[in-house]
C-alpha cells in the first residue's frame, strides 16, 4: 500500500513577512529621505533664483532713473517761443530735503519718506525710529513736453524708501517709490514753483521682504564721498554735482523658512554690506544680495 504524499507547497513564515516589512520600510524611508533632499534643494534653488529676479528687476528701475539725475532737455532754436533749454533752476534744500531739487540726495540710516499724504501705510510707526535699515534716495531730473503751453520744461523727483512691514512681527521691510513734479509758468524764477503730475504717486510698494538697501557715492576719482552729499550739510553741499558713481546694494529675505534650524550664538549669518555695514542673523529665513554700479550721465564732471 503506497503512502500519501505531503505536499511541497512553498509558503512564508512569520519572521520571514516581518523581515520583509522591515526591509520595505527602510527603503520607503530611504526614497522618502532622498526625496525631501531634492525638494528642499530644489525649493532652496527656487528662492535664490526668485529674490535674484526681483532684485534684477527693482535694480534696472533703479539703473534707469539714477542715470537720468540732472538731465536738462536742449530743445534749441525754435518758432514756438519756447526758451531752446531748461532754464529751471535746481533749487538746494536748506531746511527741508524733500523740497531740494538737487539731482541726488541719500540719507543713510532713514525709513519713511514724509509727505502731506496721509495715506502712506504704517507712517505714523516710521517716526523717531533706531533702526538702522535701509538708505534713502531722492532722484530729480528733467523732462520736455512740446504740447504744454504753460510750460514744456518739466521737474520729476523720484525717490527710493524703505518702510517696515506692518505686520510688527515680521522683522523686514518693503521698499516704496514715490514720483512728484513741479513746474513753472515761463518767464517765471525759481520762486514760481508749482506742484503739479497728474501721473506721480506716493508711496507705491514695488517689493517686499526686503533686509537692507544701501547707497554709496563716489566722485569721478573713484573716491567715496562720506557722508553722502546732503543739502542741509554744508560740508557736503559742494559734492551734490560731483556725484560719478552710485554702488548699490538690496538685500532680500526669503519669504519662508530656508534652513532647517536657527543659527547658533557663536556662528551667526552674516550679511555684509558695501562698507563697514554688516549684520547678523540667527533665524531660518535665507538672506541674500543684489549689487550693482550705476555711472551717473548728467552729473559728476567735477573733482
């Protein structure tokens, strides 16, 4: 009588599902530790390339109205009985710098901008403070429209502030641009200024998240002019035309955290600036800087 077979049926033990599980979850751990590697990475390359994007941006805005500083239009000999050039005065700023008509005037150190507009956000806050961010720059040129019978001649002043973010928790700054002009009927003096644009603005954002703007002047020597030439001061007042050179510098911060941790006490990161400016950081935000050299075109031909 033949006996019965068992059958050879291949299976699992328990301790062999269990190595597998263990296994598999290595590996998933793995995947998952390599992919949050390469996303970081990515989103890391993402910011830098965000905050380089719109600082070029902000810096060829900036390039633009800083070469136009002191421009005069020459409309020459003409039948139209319009003066052949700007005859409009510049008129310095002896109590009051928003009201200089200089080419370029920057204020190390300065938040705000203060104007009749009591619309500019957060202004009240911006008043008497100690922080030591962000330079401010005021841009005046001139311009020519034929079609204005008052007068064709025109004077824009742009400027270039910082002001905090009104969230107080937030430790950056947005900057503003404010653009305002004057005119004068012809034939009138310096006296005859009138404030008049129907297309100036005050205090318009054009990029937020920002930790520094810096300003720095050099003559047509190549030698820094500090303190920067200044209206009210009138150690400085001569250099106002004999600006060159105008180094500018913005530093942005990313919009969230960048690092996976604070910096420690003893190794802060550190942001320089153009000169003797230079700050420490401790938190996750990732900060970098944007830097560039604008030649000035109408003004800088003295010593």
């Amino acid at each position: 009588m033949k006996k019965n077979k068992l059958n050879n049926n291949a299976g699992l033990t328990l301790i062999e599902i269990l190595i597998g599980i263990t296994i598999s979850a290595m590996m998933m751990g793995a995947m998952y530790t390599t992919y949050n590697v390469v996303n970081n990475s990515y989103s890391q390359v993402t910011d830098r390339a965000k905050i380089s994007r719109s600082g070029r941006d902000i810096i060829a805005m900036l390039m633009r109205d800083i070469r136009l500083a002191g421009f005069k239009y020459y409309y020459g000999v003409n039948t139209d009985g319009i003066p052949k050039n700007d005859y409009l005065q510049y008129v310095g700023g002896t109590s009051e710098v928003q009201d200089s008509h200089d080419p370029i005037i920057i204020i190390k150190n300065d938040l705000g901008y203060e104007t009749d507009d009591t619309t500019v956000p957060n202004r009240d806050t911006q008043i008497n403070t100690n922080d030591m961010c962000c330079d401010k720059i005021h841009i005046v040129y001139g311009d020519f429209d034929r079609t204005d019978t008052e007068q064709p001649y025109k004077r824009y002043k742009i400027t270039y502030f910082a002001m905090r973010s009104p969230n107080t928790a937030e430790k950056h700054y947005g900057i503003y641009k404010s653009k305002e002009s004057w005119i004068q009927e012809i034939g009138q003096d310096a006296l005859g200024w009138t404030a008049l644009c129907t297309e100036c603005y005050s205090a318009e954002l054009i990029r937020d998240h920002v930790t520094d703007m810096e300003f720095n002047a050099f003559n047509n020597q190549g030698k820094i002019i500090n303190p920067p030439p200044n209206p009210d001061n009138p150690d400085t007042r001569s250099d106002l035309y004999n600006i060159k050179i105008v180094d500018v510098r913005l530093t942005f911060r990313s919009k969230r955290e960048f690092f996976r941790s604070d910096a420690p006490d003893s190794e802060p990161r550190i942001v320089k600036g153009l000169g003797e400016r230079t700050r420490e950081f401790f938190d996750k935000f990732l900060r970098d800087s944007v830097v560039v050299t604008v030649y000035t075109r109408n003004i800088g031909a003295g010593n």
